[in-house]
C-alpha cells in the first residue's frame, strides 16, 4: 500500500514558549496531532477509518534554529470503523490538510490553555508575564485566526523506503560531524541551509 508523510508544524510564537516548557508542549504537540489524524481519517465524509500512525518529532529546521514539528508515516488507508474491510484513501491524497490544519489548531490550543490553567508551564525572562492568565490569553488570540502550517507529501514507494526515512530522523543530531568545518579554542564553525533564501543566503 502506498504510504502517506503528513507533518505538523507548531507556529514560532509556540516553538517560543516550548524552549522552557520542552515536556509538556512536546507531548501535547504529539497528541493533538495524533488526534486530529484519527478524528478526521473516521469521519466517513473523509476516510472513515481507523488508522496507524508512525510519529517522529523533529525540533530544529534546516537552518538549525528551533522549529518543533511531528513527522508522521501513515498508510494510505484504514480499517473500516465496524472491523470488517480495509478502506483505500483516494489515489494521491489522503486528508484534507486545511480539515486537519483547523483541527490541530483547536485541540492543540485547547490543551494547551489546560496546561496553563493547570500550573503545568513555566515561563522566565521576556516570557515571564504569561503566567498572569490574561497575558497568556492575549498572547494566544493571534494564533486562533492563522492558518497552522500542516502538510501531506507524496506517497513512499513502500515499507522499506518509509523505515530508511524515519531511521534518518531518530538517529541524528542537529550538528552532526559532516556539518562541521572547524574549531579553535573558542569557537565552533559548522555549515547550515536556509530554504528560504536564494544565492548566497542559501548556505
């Protein structure tokens, strides 16, 4: 069965407050996320199946700078919700990603303001008025009228080429020895990519 690469992207203002609450906005990243997959894939206007979901998180971007997102490896299909038939997704897609993007930010800002609610998160230095309820409540409103970044890939040709894939990502660091070009006594240089930027900017 062809498979399906489907990430979740948290907003920087997020990724901002997650470097001292690494624990708990990690975890509630993989959750909401995992929710959103199952909820939408057994709504039978979608998929209306149960799925499987492999998860990886990923917290730096190409540019090395903290960017927290979920990879997930997930079959082009699912159990139909009585366990009687296996059900295909249609070929080349498989969800909706501006369903499943509206549906992520919900769950996830919901859990989120929880944890708050709850003493679950901690914030220091410029961050250190959120605690007060009404400054987080604040902070949080931009985020409940943008779009959050989800997206599916391609297919993956099949089991072999999904497990090389997540093996490459569970297995590395951000720098790794092929990224590093020197070192003195006080300083550490290493190459990094911005996709973002053409030309020279590039690297």
């Amino acid at each position: 069965m062809p498979y399906y690469h489907v990430v979740f992207t948290l907003p920087a203002s997020i990724a901002d407050i997650a470097y001292q609450n690494k624990a708990v906005i990690y975890d509630l990243l993989f959750k909401a996320a995992a929710e959103t997959l199952i909820t939408i894939a057994a709504d039978p206007k979608h998929l209306g199946a149960r799925i499987g979901i492999t998860a990886v998180l990923h917290t730096w971007g190409s540019a090395l700078t903290h960017h927290p997102h979920v990879h997930m490896i997930v079959p082009g299909g699912g159990i139909s919700l009585d366990g009687e038939r296996w059900i295909s997704c249609r070929p080349g897609f498989f969800l909706s990603v501006r369903v499943l993007s509206r549906l992520f930010r919900r769950l996830f800002l919901e859990t989120l303001v929880a944890a708050h609610a709850a003493g679950r998160l901690q914030f220091l230095g410029a961050h250190a008025s959120l605690t007060q309820h009404a400054a987080f409540t604040a902070y949080l409103a931009p985020l409940r009228k943008t779009e959050w970044v989800v997206y599916s890939k391609r297919p993956f040709g099949g089991p072999e080429q999904v497990l090389a894939y997540l093996s490459r990502y569970t297995h590395r660091v951000a720098i790794s020895n092929s990224r590093l070009i020197g070192r003195d006594a006080e300083t550490v240089t290493f190459k990094w990519k911005d996709y973002r930027s053409e030309g020279r900017e590039r690297y």
